[in-house]
C-alpha cells in the first residue's frame, strides 16, 4: 500500500459469511459494482498491526458487501479480522461518471445557498434508503439536508 493520503476507508468487516473464509462487511458508501475492481485492501484495527491483504472476489449481498480474500481460505482463520476497517488505495476505484462523486470527495467542503449565504461544511453523508442526507455543520450547529435532485444541483454548484 502506499501513502495513507492516498487510502480511502471503504468498510468494516461485519462478521464472516460462511464456512470459506469470507466477510461480511458493511460498506460506508457505495455499493458491490464500485469495489469489484479492488485488487488489494488495507485492514486496520486500534493495537493491532495494519495488514495488506488481497482480494479474489466482491458481491453485494442486500446492504452489505461479501469479500473474499486470498490468504484466507475458511472461517477460522478469518474470525479475528472481524471488527477491522477496510481501506483501499484511491487510484483501485473506478473514475465516477460525469455528475457523480465518491463521498470522500465532498467531505469537508462548504456549502452556500444558492444566494451566496455559507450555511457551514459538509461532514456526513447518511444513507436512508429512500435518498441520502447531506449533515451540513455551522456555528448554530448542524443541519440536515435531504438529497433531492433540485437541491443537490444547487448545492454542488456552490460547493467550493
């Protein structure tokens, strides 16, 4: 792996899936088709020393993501990775398409009214199933603004 400027958290290892070693891991945005290019992932986890593992397969399964890796091969040699964050290196994701952005990439900008009035930063993104919710924080505290069509255009164009 390289930098860690360059790595992207992607997930937390949820638990295992199966007797063959795979994991079950909660995705922190996107989905299966996003990941399925991922060659290698970086898992870290608080006192425990980071590991670069690689990936042999990826597939959604309802809201969470399945993985496979090739050092591992049944469910107890996979048991103590549960719980550990899953990063991988930026260049492995796919180029967005034209009007789409990866989450981590609007993180931390501003965000303006469409009159030119700062409503604060752009700091969480929560999925709820029916649209996303953008967590905007300000002086007065933080706001929470729905992803509709109309509003995402006017926010993006003003995101700076």
């Amino acid at each position: 792996m390289t930098k860690t400027t360059d790595l992207v958290l992607i997930g937390k290892i949820a638990g295992t899936h199966g007797v063959r070693g795979q994991l079950r891991v909660f995705p922190y945005s996107g989905d299966a088709g996003t990941l399925s290019a991922v060659k290698t992932i970086l898992l870290q986890k608080s006192g425990v020393a980071d590991e670069t593992v690689s990936v042999t397969s990826v597939a959604g399964h309802g809201r969470k993501i399945i993985i496979s890796l090739e050092e591992y091969g049944d469910i107890n040699a996979v048991q103590h990775l549960v719980g550990r964050e899953i990063y991988v290196e930026r260049h492995q994701l796919p180029q967005p398409e034209e009007g789409e952005y990866y989450w981590f990439d609007l993180i931390g900008l501003r965000v303006v009214t469409v009159a030119g009035e700062e409503l604060g930063k752009l700091v969480n993104i929560l999925e709820t199933g029916s649209n996303d919710v953008y967590v905007v924080e300000a002086e007065a505290g933080s706001f929470l603004f729905p992803r509709w069509k109309e509003l995402w255009f006017q926010l993006m164009s003003r995101l700076v």
